[in-house]
C-alpha cells in the first residue's frame, strides 16, 4: 500500500450502543464517535479512509485446531493475554441463529444449536464459546458488507487490540489484564495508555470518558485500531498470516498488526 493511499484513518471497536470509532488525519487530533451500525459508520468516513477494526473478518467453510487461521497464529504471541483471542467457527456456524431472541433461555439454546454446526464443520470437532458468540451479530454485519461490496475488502482491516498493543510494544504482550472477572482493570488500561502515549496519543484524549453507550475499555481498544490504521496506511503493518488466506467470497482472512 502507498503511503499517500488514505488520508482519514479510523480504528474501531464493538460495544453496547453499535460501533465507537476513533478517528483522525494524519497528524491531526483525533476525535470519537459512537455509531448504531457498520454501514452507517462507513457512510460517515470518506471513501478512502483506511479502516482497522477489532472484529473477525473472512469466515471458512471448515476450521481446524485453534478456530481460523490467523487465530491459531497470534496466540502463541500473547502469553497469558491470549484468552482474549476468541475461536471463531465456520461461516455456517456463524450465520446459523440470526436471531432476535426472545429471552436468555432462547438465547442460550441458539447458542448450542450453533455449536452444534461448528463440530459439524470443524476437526477435532469444536463448539462454540459463549463470548465468540455473543459477537456473532456484529461479525454478520460487516460480512455482508464485504460480501456484498467487494471495493470495502481494500480498505477494512480485521486487527485485535492485544496483538496490536504486542505489535506496538516491540512484540511483547502486556503485563497486565485488561478486564478482571468482566471488569475493568484499572492497572491494565494504564499499562495501555501508557503505551499508546508512546506512539503519539496525549495523554489526556485518552483520559477521557467514553461516549455513551460504549465502556473505557471499548475506546482505548478502538484508540489501539486507529494506531494500526495508520500502520496499513502507511505499509507498515503485517498481516497474520503473510500472504492472507482468503474465505469463499475472496474476502481476506488476516489480523494485522
């Protein structure tokens, strides 16, 4: 990629309201927002903005050991962080309880019918987690974007926040959780914005709240993708695995760092 390809570079994370974006020009302050949808943050950003998102992008017919690909190879990355690295079963698994459910115990059994599709389609035969599905919906939204606007595949980027706090702390993972027992950890989000502020934040963007309807740990996660936007934008980043493998629409499976 050239490094004049983009000039708006967003990073972007999941959370309770849709979408909280982080997003900037080069060298300009960045700013945040949160969104109800994918498509309608795309719609937001210009038409060659480079886009990083924390989100499984390319879905494979059939899976092995460790969930896709790039999965299986970050892992061994993050010492005791690679928890945060989720399983993600095949295309069929994923699309197999759309939803809406009409209560938890509804949503429970969708959640074993859909593990029951990923050992069908996976060896050794694999379920699937509770947390993996829990961002099913979300993961269905961008992958019909993609599969339905094939242009979107050269400027949205599948990354992971703790492969790129790895990547952006000279390959090291961080010391210290994020969350503990589903809460926020103060001393893990230091460590983080303590290495963001390394690679150009101030200190007190990152201070600041999050918008609402999205957590702190959810903005400095997007904050991390915008630091890798900037990466692909430039040509820096590297993709798990190099060359990227590509799923049955021709969409790339890749996590880049």
């Amino acid at each position: 990629m050239s490094a004049a390809r983009a000039a708006t570079l967003a990073g972007v994370d999941g959370c309770k309201a849709g979408w909280i974006a982080v997003c900037a020009l080069p060298g300009q302050t960045p700013s945040v927002c949160v969104m109800p949808s994918f498509a309608a943050l795309l719609q937001s950003l210009p038409e060659d903005a480079t886009v990083a998102v924390d989100m499984p992008i390319g879905l494979p017919d059939f899976t092995a050991k460790g969930g896709r690909g790039p999965e299986a190879l970050v892992r061994p990355l993050l010492g005791e962080r690679q928890s945060s690295v989720f399983s993600i079963p095949s295309r069929a698994a994923v699309y197999a309880e759309p939803g809406p459910f009409a209560d938890v115990e509804a949503w429970y059994a969708a959640h074993r019918r859909a593990s029951a599709v990923a050992m069908a389609t996976s060896d050794p035969p694999r379920g699937v987690s509770i947390q993996a599905f829990g961002i099913f919906a979300r993961i269905r939204e961008i992958d019909a974007l993609l599969v339905a606007q094939s242009r979107l595949r050269e400027r949205v980027f599948e990354s992971h926040p703790e492969v790129a706090f790895w990547r952006l702390n000279g390959g090291q993972a961080m010391r210290l959780p994020k969350k503990v027992r589903g809460a926020v950890n103060p001393a893990g989000m230091e460590e983080r914005k303590t290495l963001l502020a390394r690679h150009g934040y101030d200190r007190a963007f990152l201070d600041r709240a999050p918008p609402r309807g999205a957590a702190a740990d959810d903005f400095l996660d997007a904050a991390a993708m915008l630091v890798i936007a900037g990466r692909i934008a430039r040509g820096e980043a590297r993709p798990f695995p190099e060359p990227p493998g590509t799923d049955r629409f021709g969409i790339p499976v890749a996590i880049w760092t």
